[in-house]
C-alpha cells in the first residue's frame, strides 16, 4: 500500500541573531491512510516544526535545506522551498525568503484544508478574535468546497416530502450510506444524503424527533437571488461573473456563507458541541478552551482531509477536555478512515489513542514501533528513559533523564543523545541509522542491534 | 551565578546591544547627525569666536541690502529678509532650538515620569484624579494648549518651553503609569513585597528601573517632535522678539519671498527636518536594541 | 440594547472632561487678572461712558467682585448660552459667535477632505509596506514616511507652495478663491459667502461653476499639506500593526486552511490591524486641528486656525481663549465618536 505520506531525510534550520538553529536533522517517516502517527518527545526536538514543515507554514526565517515531504498523488511539497535555497545559504535574506514564502503559500493553497490540515496548541491564539467562529468554519468549506455547497441547499429545495419519506424509509430498513447517495443521486438529490445521515447519527434527540427534521428537509424555499447564484456555484463552482462588481458580489458570497453556516452548525453538533445554532454566531473569547479547540478541529475536519496534524492538542486543555478529544480522535479514524499525526510530550497520552510512536530526539526520529512495542520493548536508551519516567498507578520511583536538550547551533557528530546516554561508545563520531530490528520497529541506535 | 560570570553576562548584552545598534547603517547616520547639532550648539554657547560669532544670541539684519540673496560666496546659504545671512543665523539658531527643545522634554519628561509611576503604584482616588486631569490636557490639541498657556505667561522662547512643557508631561504620565501598571503586576513585585521591602524601595528599586527603558526611547523619538513643535510655534509668529535666531522663525522671514527666494524657507526648514530625521533614527535604533523580539 | 447604555456611559464621561477644559480656559485667563474678563466681552467699538455703562453690567453679570471659583460658574453659565465675547483681529472685529460661524466652515471643509485623502492613501500604503516587506517599494514608503513625518508641517507645506504654485504654476496658493472671479456675485458680500459659508459648497449651489471651480483648486494645497503630515506617521502605526498582526496565530491557521492569501491580508489580518489605528485616531485629530493652524496661516485660508494665528499676532486675548475652547470642545467630541465606533467594531469590548 503506498504511503499517505513519506517524509525522507528532512533538515530545516532556522537563522537567527544568534547563529543558525538546526531544528530538524534529518527527519524520517512513512504515514499510512487510516493510522494514528505519534510523534513524542521533549521541548525543543523539533516535533511541531515537523508538523509545520509538512503543512509548509515555516516563518520566514526558516529554510529547508534537504529532504522530502511526499504526500501521495502530489509529489514533494516542499520542493519549491529547496529550489530557492539551493545555493547553500549561510546569510538570511529577507526578502528572498518572503518571495519563496509568498509562492509556496499560492501553490499549497489547494491541499491545505482539503487533503493535509492542522489543529494548533494553543486554541486561544488560533482563532481570530474578529470574526465569528461560524465564519472561520464556512470559510473553509466555501474555500475548497463551494459546489457541494451549493448542492446542499438546492437538495433541500428540490426534495420533495415523498423523496424524504422514501430515503428515511431506507435508514430504518438500515441502509448504509452509499445506497442512500445512490438514492440520493437518481433523483437529483445530490448533498441531502450528508444532511440526512448527519440528522440520523445524532445522539442527542429521540428518533421520533430526527424522523421529524429530516422529513422537514424538503422543499425549502428559494428566493430568485439566491438560486441564481447557486446554481451558477454548482455548474461553474464560483459566483456568476456579471455579479463580481462591490455591491453585488457580497451579496452573492453571503448568500454562499448562510449555507456555510448551516453546514458549520452541522460539523459543530457532530463534535458534540451544546447549541451549535448559538455557538456558530458567536466570537472566539466568548467561548471556553475547550469549545475553541473543538471549532478548530472542525475547521480542520470540513473538507474530510486524508491527513490532520494534532500539534498537543491537549496541552492547553484540562483532563476532563483531553479526554474528550482523544475519544473524537478515535471516532474520526473509525468513521473517515483519516490518517493522523499527533505530536504530544507526554507518552502517557498518546499511549492512548496511537497505532504506532515515532520517539524524536533533537531533530530526528529515533525510534519507531507500534504502540504496545514501545512500551513493551523500547529499544533505545532515550525511549527507554522515557518509559521509565511515566508516572504509574502502582508508584515506585519516577527515574529522570540527567542533562539538558543540546544546543541545537552546535550539533555535536555522531549521535546527538550520547552526552546523555549511560551506554554508548561507538556513536561517538558516527550516526547510527534507522534500521529495521524486528518487523515494524525501527531503531537508530548502535546498542540495538 | 558569581560575580563574575555575571559581569560577563552584562559585558555580552552590552556587547550584543552595541552590534544591534551600529548594525543598523540609519541610525549610526542618525547619530553622526545629532552629535553634529550638539557640538554645534556646545560651540556657539563656550567658543563662539571660533566660528566668528559676534552677537550670539540675536540676529543680525543687514538694512542696506534687505532684499533675500542667492547662496554665494560671502552668504554660504544665501540671505533671507531682511538682509540676514542665514548660515551664521542657523548655526546660532540651532544651539537656542537645542536648548529649548532639551529643557522642555527633561522637564515635561522628568515631572511627568513621576507623576505616572507614583500614581500608578499609589493608586486608588490618587489614581483616578491624575488620570481625569490628563484627560482634561489631552482634550485640547497640543499645539493650541500650548499658544494659549504660552500667550498668557508671556511670548518669549523661555515660556514657550514652559508652556510646550506643560502640554507635554501628560503623555510621559501615562506612558510610565502604563508601563508601571504592568511592571507592578510581575511576580518578583509581590516577592519583595513578601519578603517585606518598604513600599518605597520597591518603587525606586523595582518598578523604575524596568519602566525606565521605554520611556528613555521616547524621549529620544520626542527631542525631534519637540523641536519640530517648537519651531512650528515660533513660525506662526509666537514670539514677540523680531530678531531671535530660531529656525522657525527663520523660515516665517522668507515666506513673503517664497516665489523669488525659495532658499531663505527651504534651508532653515531643511535644517530641523534633518535634526528631526536624525534623532528619530537614533530612536528607532535604541528601540531596536531594547525591545526582544527584534533583537533577532 | 446594551449598546445604548455604553454610550449612555460614555457620554457621561464627558461632563467631567468638559469642565476641567472649561475650568483650565477659565483659570488660563484669569491668570493675568480679572480684567481679561472684561477685554473679553467688551465690544471694543464702545468707548466713554457707553463703555462704563457695559463695565458696570458685565461686573454683576459676571460677578466679577466675588472670588474665581464663584465667577467661574456665571462664565460658564454665559458660556452655554452662547455668549462667547469679542474678538478684534484684522481679519474679523466682532462677536466671537460670528466669528465662529464664519470661519468654522472652511476650517471643516479643509479638514474632511484632508481626513479622506489620509485613509484612501494611508491604509492601501500601509497594508501594502507590510505585506511586502523589504520590498523596494516598501524601502521607498518607509523613508519617503519617515521624511514626511520629521517635517514640520509649515515645511511641506512652503514646499508644496514652491513646487506646484510657483515652479509647476500649477495650483494656487493663498485665499480661498481667485477674488476677481467673486468680485460681482450676489451671494459674496465681504469676503463670506451664503448659505454655507463655505465658498465651494455655495458656488455649487448656486450653479456658478467657474467659481466652484477656482475655489475647488484652492481647496487642493492647503487639504493636500494637511493630509500628508499626518498620513506619514499612519502609515507607519499601521504598517508595524499589520507586521504584529500577520506573526499572529490566528493567520497561520487561516493560512492552513488554504484561504487565498488576498483574502488572509484582506480580510483576516486588515480588520485586525486597523483596530489600533483608529485607537490613535483620537491623536489624528488632535493633529489636524493643530495642523489646520499652520495650514491656514501658510496658505491665508480664512478658517479658525487663521483667525487663531491673528488673535496671537495682536494680543486678542478673547480671540484666543474663544479659539482654545472651540478647539477643545471639537477635541473632546471627536474623541468620543472615535471611542464609539471603536466599541462598535472591535467584538471583545463588551457592552
């Protein structure tokens, strides 16, 4: 099976005033569809510059100096990063950077929300603090999906109550749903299956109630403005060119985001959010750290991407909330089959929801297993340490890890972690590499083998 | 940490501020040019004969020949009316514009600064009524506050610094009171406050010297916008006295010659724009070393 | 409905603003002795024993024997009906009610359309420094802004008078309008213009489109001086705003979301940025009117600055006082309309 995506030997450093800070040394990773990915480790090895180098979203004083970041069907992302670089930069150039920035941003702009998206840390800062919440979600949709959009409401404009009965008729008998979209589909029906299905799996409401909004789906009222435009979106998937003058074109792109809305009141309800109606029409700090991060992974998740970057999502969470995410996180994979990344310092979190663990030391994977495997049989001293210093329901002794992360200017040969290591002699002067000790367990250490 | 390694810690700060600040080409230039004016103004004030200044503190007209002459030979920057040659006139009116624009920041800087820190730390109905008093001072527009305070004590160079100084401290009021409040906030306030320092040491030896940096690049961005206000005043004809050297005035001399003698405005008026021009780089440089982010 | 008590609030703020601009108005006149008091409300055309007659009722009107803090009140109380005094300047000798009146006009009308040319030109320049940062463009605005903001205004505005009134001959610069052309019109008469008082607007009315015209020009220099010594120091709040602005967050995760980058500047990170800029509007206008001293005086244009400038010039101690406290009063409001639309658009304030 191809991978979702392959990152091979990526080095990014970043210049600063007080010499070139190499965050990444060559960074390895194979990621494929429908797996949770953790990437664990310290402050500092470079976890969420990883994730940013993926998505592209460097800041400017940042160049990827070699490497790889392949995501299937779209070849290496970063390759127009490197391009500009190649003349092996020692000096900053400002103004080069920002022109290379500037064209990456044009040319990822297409995968970014549709096939590769990222939840930040820190749900405070993420949202911006002008624009309502339901806003920030429509947006992406109408970015990457206007038609379906468009589709949505002409469904319901077009459905008759005979064709709800008959489709809800097919949900009790059980009907799974691709026949219901092939339903759906032969009566023109396309984008009331989603809204039906979205209704029907709700937790919150009886089934009487749910029988009686999706019956109500039908024949929804239309004013003349409105279906112009939309069916102009759902032919040439943008608002009619006549339209595009100041006064007008807002009219029409609102018309768009009222449909944004309803379908950003749906992706709310489904992440269990309370009143998703209310919440969508509110402002980022009139809600909790919770409900923030829950609107952010709804942005992430609106166009069903195959790859979500999870940069601690936790962290700036309490407990209760953490656990929440993760249970969603667990629900997203069974029902999208979408692939995750989740980059998180504490081992005991990822424990919970990961398939597999990549351990990052000072900018490079040093160790990867599935999850069991790394708890069971970690192999490297660091992971070793690690798994030593969780702390348990049985207590004993927490052990520390002595010593401090390197200095990531002066990055010493051989292996970054031997100041630290209780063994090790021969990485001294060479790097060990990534090599596969058992099936699945990759280890970059001399001791393993 | 020892004593030494921290001196050396001090000396790498210094040392990393100075590369910061002479890395910037523009403000080294804007410190070249401000250090010019200043050895100007030192000049004329302890040695004017050197330059062969006579009467240093007022302008000498030239009657028999009033009308505005090009630069040349005998007048380096030509001659404005009446009869004025405007290069000694500049070089005796830039040490009075220094002079007058120093006093009023450091007065206006000084009573100001005060004021806001101890309101800020005291608080409470101190607090409230220095801020509705500033308030007041700011509802009127400086430059007419100050025509209106200055007329009434009187139109000479003296009480317009007074009067632009009176404008001036409420701004430096709340700068440093903003700056106190959030200095007060910090966690190492309420450590010495626990380990039971008068409230008076606290002030002067904790909230002040981590307030003061700003506010010393204000000041430094301020000497321009001063002496720019100042000269503003003087053109619009302040000053009662008809032959003070000020470069404002200097310039209000020529505007009745505007079409056949440009020079008499453009020199005097190129003349503060570049003493303005300059401190404001060495300002903007000074910011540059102390605010964090931009030091990489 | 809260926002109506927001303003309510505000609005009440006010008072004790207004009468600490008052009291120091007050105060500043009395410094030099009761008698400004009486040099204030005295028409200066009265002499002898009419001029005893008015003495003896200012005296009591204004109770002129108690002690200040007593006095202040009845002034005050004169102030808010509206008696403001005399004014006696070359340009105008009269009651300082009319003054304004006549004066005030122009003063606006240079003043908004000075205010529009500083955001039309001032926030496109400012967004456009940011976003393109280390651009040549970008190097050319920071210095040309810088330049312009270390100019004294009397400066720009001298230079503009050389470059396109008398090298280019382009523009005029002086008065408000060619006096020849208004020499025989029936709605001139000595020098003000009905009904609005403001040539340009009354010539429109009145269909004279050749005098529309000429005061149109006159309008350019002195509107054009005042717009570009304050768009400088805009465009560089607005510009280090918008760099604060676009290191935020908030935009990287528009970007990640695949937001075309028009739309991320346009529309994410602008709204942000402009939040700041009006904060320090307040600032603006305090400059403008400052400026409109300088403007008017340069370019003789018959507003209040000009009037303002002339009270200085010959010891009109009425003149002045009248001017400070029209000059605080316009202050004061615009602050608040200011505050008020501030509130209206940032969403976190709440109300």
């Amino acid at each position: 099976m191809e991978n979702t995506l392959k990152v091979s030997d990526l080095k990014v450093q970043f210049y600063t005033r007080r010499g070139i800070y190499k965050a990444l040394n060559g960074v390895d990773l194979q990621l494929q569809q429908g797996e949770i990915f953790g990437v664990a480790g310290e402050s500092g090895c470079g976890k969420t510059t990883l994730g940013l180098t993926i998505m592209g979203l460097l800041p400017y004083n940042a160049s990827v100096t070699s490497g790889q970041v392949i995501l299937q069907g779209e070849g290496d992302l970063t390759a127009s990063l490197r391009e500009s670089f190649s003349k092996g930069q020692d000096k900053f150039n400002l103004k080069q950077s920002e022109s290379v920035t500037k064209k990456l941003n044009k040319q990822l702009a297409d995968i970014r929300g549709r096939r590769i998206s990222m939840v930040f840390q820190d749900p405070m800062t993420s949202l911006n603090p002008v624009l309502q919440v339901g806003f920030q979600v429509a947006e992406t949709v109408i970015t990457h999906q206007p038609k379906s959009l468009a589709q949505r409401k002409l469904a319901r404009t077009r459905a008759t109550r005979e064709d709800l009965e008959q489709i809800l008729k097919l949900l009790k008998t059980g009907a799974d749903e691709q026949t219901i979209s092939k339903y759906a589909e032969s009566k023109g029906l396309i984008g009331i299956e989603s809204q039906v299905l979205n209704v029907w799996r709700r937790n919150d409401l009886g089934e009487s109630k749910k029988e009686k909004i999706i019956i109500s789906l039908h024949s929804e009222k239309l004013g003349s403005f409105d279906k112009i435009v939309l069916e102009n979106v759902e032919k040439k998937g943008n608002i009619p060119v006549w339209m595009r003058i100041p006064g007008l074109s807002r009219a029409a792109k609102n018309v768009l985001l009222r449909e944004g809305y309803a379908k950003a009141t749906e992706l709310l309800s489904m992440l269990e959010v309370p009143n998703p109606d209310k919440v969508v029409r509110m402002y980022p700090h009139e809600l909790s750290g919770g409900m923030r991060q829950r609107i952010v992974i709804a942005i992430a998740l609106a166009n069903n991407p195959e790859l979500v970057i999870l940069d601690e999502p936790t962290s700036a969470l309490d407990v209760t909330v953490q656990a929440q995410i993760l249970e969603l996180t667990r629900h997203l994979k069974a029902r999208f089959n979408t692939s995750f990344i989740f980059i998180s310092h504490d081992l005991s979190v990822l424990a919970e929801v990961c398939d597999r663990i990549g351990i990052m030391y000072a900018g490079r994977i040093v160790e990867v297993a599935p999850t069991e495997v790394v708890f069971k049989k970690p192999l490297h001293p660091y992971t070793r340490m690690l798994t030593r210093a969780i702390p348990t329901i049985d207590g004993g002794e927490i052990q520390g890890i002595g010593g401090t992360v390197p200095d990531m200017r002066n990055v010493p040969p051989g292996c970054s972690f031997r100041p630290r290591c209780p063994d090790g002699d021969k990485c001294k002067d060479m790097k060990p590499e990534m090599v596969e000790i058992e099936e699945g367990h990759f280890v970059s250490c001399f001791q393993a083998r | 940490m020892s004593e030494t390694e921290l001196k050396k810690r001090k000396w790498d700060n210094t040392k990393l501020s100075l590369s910061v600040f002479f890395s910037n080409k523009t403000a080294v230039v804007g410190l070249v040019i401000t250090m010019i004016f200043v050895v100007d103004a030192l000049i004329v004030q302890f040695f004017p004969q050197l330059l062969g200044i006579t009467n240093v503190g007022t302008l000498v007209p030239n009657f028999t020949n009033p009308a505005p002459s090009p630069p040349s030979m005998t007048h380096l920057f030509g001659t404005t009316y009446p009869g004025i040659d405007l290069f000694t006139s500049m070089i005796k009116a830039i040490r009075i514009d220094l002079f007058y624009s120093v006093l009023v920041v450091a007065i206006g800087a000084t009573f100001g600064s005060l004021i806001g820190v101890i309101s800020a730390y005291v608080g409470g109905l101190m607090d409230e009524i220095v801020m509705r008093i500033t308030d007041v001072f700011f509802s009127i527009p400086y430059l007419i506050l100050a025509l209106a305070v200055g007329f009434i004590l009187g139109r000479s160079l003296l009480n317009m610094s007074l009067a632009l100084a009176i404008v001036w401290w409420p701004l430096y009021a709340r700068y440093t009171r903003s700056q106190t409040l959030s200095t007060k906030e910090f966690t190492f306030v309420e450590a010495a406050k626990a380990s039971g320092v008068s409230k008076v040491k606290i002030m002067f030896k904790h909230i002040l010297p981590n307030s003061l940096p700003p506010v010393f690049i204000q000041i430094s961005l301020d000497l321009g916008s001063i002496m720019v206000i100042f000269s503003t005043l003087a053109f619009i004809g302040f000053i009662a006295n008809a032959s003070v050297p000020e470069l404002g005035y200097l310039t209000s001399l020529g505007l009745g010659y505007v079409q056949t003698a440009p020079w008499a405005v453009i020199v005097p008026g190129v003349a503060i724009t570049l003493f303005a021009l300059a401190v404001n780089l060495v300002g903007d440089g000074l910011r540059d070393v102390i605010d964090p982010r931009r030091r990489s | 409905m809260r926002l109506w008590v927001y303003i309510v609030r505000r609005l009440l703020l006010i008072i004790p603003t207004l009468i600490g601009l008052t009291f120091i108005v007050f105060i500043l006149s009395h410094i030099s002795g009761t008698n400004i008091i009486l040099s204030e409300y005295i028409s200066p055309k009265l002499t002898g024993i009419a001029r005893q007659i008015v003495i003896q009722k200012l005296t009591s009107e204004f109770h002129l024997n108690q002690p200040i803090y007593i006095q202040y009140f009845y002034w005050l109380y004169q102030i808010l009906q509206g008696n403001w005094g005399f004014t006696s300047t070359p340009i105008f000798n009269g009651q300082v009610n009319t003054a304004i009146a006549l004066f005030l006009p122009n003063t606006i009308m240079i003043s908004v359309v000075a205010s529009i040319l500083i955001w039309v030109i001032g926030v496109p320049l400012g967004v456009y420094s940011a976003v393109n940062r280390d651009s040549a463009a970008d190097h050319t605005l920071r210095i040309g802004s810088f330049t312009l903001y270390s100019m004294p205004i009397y400066l720009i505005g001298v230079v503009l008078i050389i470059l396109l009134g008398v090298y280019l001959k382009v523009l005029p610069f002086s008065g408000v309008v060619n006096p020849v052309s208004v020499s025989a019109v029936s709605w001139y008469i000595n020098g003000i213009s009905y009904p609005t008082h403001i040539i340009l607007i009354d010539a429109i009315i009145h269909g004279a489109w050749g005098i529309a015209g000429s005061a149109f020009l006159h309008l350019i220099l002195p509107s054009v001086t005042l717009a570009l010594a304050i768009v400088a120091s805009m465009i560089r709040i607005l510009r280090s705003s918008m760099l604060e602005v676009l290191d935020q967050d908030y935009i990287r995760l528009a970007r990640s979301k695949g937001t075309a980058e028009r739309t991320v500047i346009n529309l994410h990170a602008r709204k942000n940025a402009l939040l700041p800029v009006i904060t320090l509007f307040g600032y603006t206008v305090a400059g403008l009117l400052g400026g409109a001293v300088v403007v008017e005086t340069i370019f003789n244009y018959p507003g209040i600055g000009y009037w303002t400038t002339q009270a200085l010039l010959v010891s009109d101690v009425g003149g002045i006082m009248a001017s400070t406290l029209l000059f605080g009063l316009i202050l004061v409001f615009a602050n608040l309309i200011v505050d008020l639309v501030y509130a209206f658009i940032d969403p976190r304030i709440k109300y």
